[in-house]
C-alpha cells in the first residue's frame, strides 16, 4: 500500500492507522511494526550480549552502533506517537494538546520514553549508572503492544491480583509452618542447616517450589515423614496460582472478543433492548470478513441486505448527500426481520486501509429466528415499538 494517505485522510491519520492500528493486511503497518519488534529483539540481544566481556570488548563499536541507532528510532517512534495521539479514540474529545498530554502520561508513552533515556543520559556523563541497564531491559515490554496475548495475560493478572495475592500469603505461611517443624525435628542433628528457623526456610522455600538443591535435607525418620509432606503441599502449591492465571488467561480472551462484539452489537437500535444472553446468541451468527485497504465492501446500487460492524479498520460509505467514514466500533447495512429489505441502492462502501468487519446476513439472522422463537417474539416487539 502506498505510503501517501489517501483522498480525504490526512497524514497524522494515516500515521495512526500505520503505527497505532495496523489493521489486518496492511503492508505499511506490517513493515512498521514488524521492523519495531525486530529492532527491540535486536537490543535485547545486544544487552545479553553485552554482559560478556569477550563479546563486549571485540565488538564494542558494534553494540554502540546499535544502541545509538536504536535510541534515534525509539525516540522517532515516541514523537510520532505523541503527535498521532489526538486520533486516539480516547482522546477524541480533548484538544490536540490535552490528548497529547494524557498519553505521554498512560502507561504505554512512558515506557516508549523510559526506553529512550539510556542514550541520553550516556551523553551527559551518566552512562555508568548500573540502573540504565534497566531501562535498557524495559524495552523488552514493548512487545506487549504488538501482542495481543502478552495484553490479555497483563489484565488477566490484574484481574486475578487479589487471588495471586492469597497464594503467596499461604506460601508463606506453609513456609514458616514447614520451616518451623523442621527445625524442631532436626535442630538437634543437623545445628549448622536447621539451627535457626531462618536457616530452615531455605530448606522450606526450595522444597515447596519443588527446585530441591540437595544443600540440605533432612536424616531423621520424623524429619523425613515432615519433609515429605512439605513437597506435597509444593504441588499443590504451584498448582494454585497455575490453575487461577490459566482460568483467568482465557476468560479475558473471551471476556475482551465479547465485550468488543456485544458493544457493535448494542448499538443498533434495534438489539438495544436486548440482554446480554440475546445478542450473544446474535454474535453466534456473525461471520468474518476481511477487505484490503481500498477494497470493495457494497457496490453503488446493491441493497445493504445485511449489518456490518467494523471491527477493526476503517470503512468510507458514499452516500447521495455525501460521503463519512465509519471507525472501529461503528456499522452500516440494514436488516429485515422476515424477508429481504427492498433497500434503495445508491451507497456505496469501500475500505480505506485494511478492515476486518462482522457481517450478520440475512439468512443467517432468520435461521437463527427460527431456533429460538422467543428471541424472534422479543425483536419483533421491539420493532413494532
């Protein structure tokens, strides 16, 4: 796809639709995106290699080279961002310079900002500082923008916060309970491994989580019988949190597709009145469609049959009283509850950049009406109000 926006969009909107979206087929935004994700494994690489003094040493023009060329694009990648930020859907109702203003402070701008620091602060005499590493290993965390997965795991982990937070409260008090029978049962025979409490929970902390080093261990029959069931409640004890993150990983998944689906759906006037239990029986009939940027979607004077929500992308329709263009989140069509709508022709739509849209077509919403009556009786009501 060609690089200059196209009639009617404007570069800062294009710019957001490469850097920020990149929706579907996209080549522009894939070359993007896909050269920021190689540049940030590149610098991972580098600081891991970096750490070795023979590498270090043989290729340190190497290194800096990529540091210095790597800190000149993370910064082009932030200022480009800082002025695309306006075209967030977020900040749509702020002034450019307030929309700016909120995304340089979320969570995403300050990363891209901490990942610029190291370079900057090498210049000005603080390269030296051992912290700098760190923000040279934050850039690995950009990838979670370019991952939907490391983002649903993220809020899975937030969500489940309080759970994981339980797990380690009991963790450590298995630990202490473990720690401090062993050290009554073996503070005797072993005084310089189970001497102390605090010298027991070594012993404890490697036992639950199963690593075992073998530096200590118990010798007696009652201190073995204590031993073994300190590694039985360990499985149970990684068990736990496992079982509650991978619960939780793939509620988010489905809890983010059908929120996003649910909201396009809820916006037509005539599913509004719906619960959730309904309109998700109406997602169970959407199917997906993919339309490269420029591609066709309703030809002028072909009847819209059927809704199409947008859910990714960006759709123009060209009307006779003019032209819009619908966003994420956004749909146009009609739909009949019986037989097909005699819809005038006359509009026309097609995809500016590459699309990703949810169709639900005639045939398919009337099947569905017939399998479930009360759901036709309940729509039908809400269309004769």
């Amino acid at each position: 796809m060609s690089a200059a926006p196209q009639p009617g969009m404007s570069w800062r909107r294009r710019a957001h639709l490469i850097i920020d979206r990149g929706a579907g087929d996209d080549l522009s935004a894939r070359l993007v995106h896909g050269g920021l994700v190689a540049l940030i494994v590149v610098n991972i690489t580098a600081l891991v290699l970096e750490s070795v003094p023979r590498f270090a040493t043989a290729h340190e023009r190497l290194f800096h080279g990529i540091e210095l060329v790597s800190t000149v694009l993370f910064t082009l990648e932030y200022g480009v961002r800082l002025w695309v930020a306006p075209e967030h859907a977020r900040y749509r109702g702020l002034s450019d310079w307030a929309a700016r203003r909120a995304y340089a402070l979320s969570p995403p701008a300050l990363l891209d900002f901490l990942a610029t620091v190291p370079l900057y602060a090498a210049l000005l005499g603080y390269g030296d500082l051992k912290i700098l590493l760190l923000f040279r290993l934050l850039r690995f965390f950009k990838l979670g923008r370019y991952s939907p997965g490391m983002a649903s795991l993220g809020a899975a982990l937030h969500a489940e916060r309080k759970a994981l937070a339980a797990c380690v409260v009991i963790l450590i008090g298995v630990m202490l309970l473990s720690a401090t029978a062993m050290h009554f049962v073996e503070h005797d025979v072993q005084p310089d491994k189970f001497g102390t409490i605090p010298d027991a929970m070594w012993w404890a902390i490697v036992t639950l989580t199963t690593v075992g080093y073998g530096d200590a261990f118990p010798v007696s029959p009652l201190g073995k019988v204590v031993a073994s069931l300190t590694a039985v409640m360990g499985l149970v004890m990684l068990a736990l949190p496992v079982g509650i993150i991978a619960t939780a990983f793939a509620q988010e998944i489905h809890r983010r597709e059908f929120v996003v689906t649910w909201s396009m759906l809820a916006r037509v006037p005539l599913f509004s009145g719906l619960d959730a239990a309904e309109i998700a029986e109406i997602m169970n009939a959407l199917r997906a469609r993919t339309v490269r940027g420029g591609g066709v979607v309703l030809r002028p004077h072909e009847p819209a049959h059927s809704l199409y929500f947008v859910a990714s992308g960006e759709v123009e329709l060209v009307e006779p009283d003019g032209s819009r263009r619908l966003d994420e989140g956004c749909y146009f069509g009609e739909l009949c509850l019986t037989e097909l709508a005699a819809a005038e022709g006359g509009i026309a739509a097609h995809a500016t950049v590459a699309t990703k849209l949810l169709v639900l077509d005639p045939a398919d919403f009337r099947l569905l009406m017939l399998r479930h009556p009360e759901l036709a009786a309940h729509l039908h009501r809400l269309a004769a109000a």
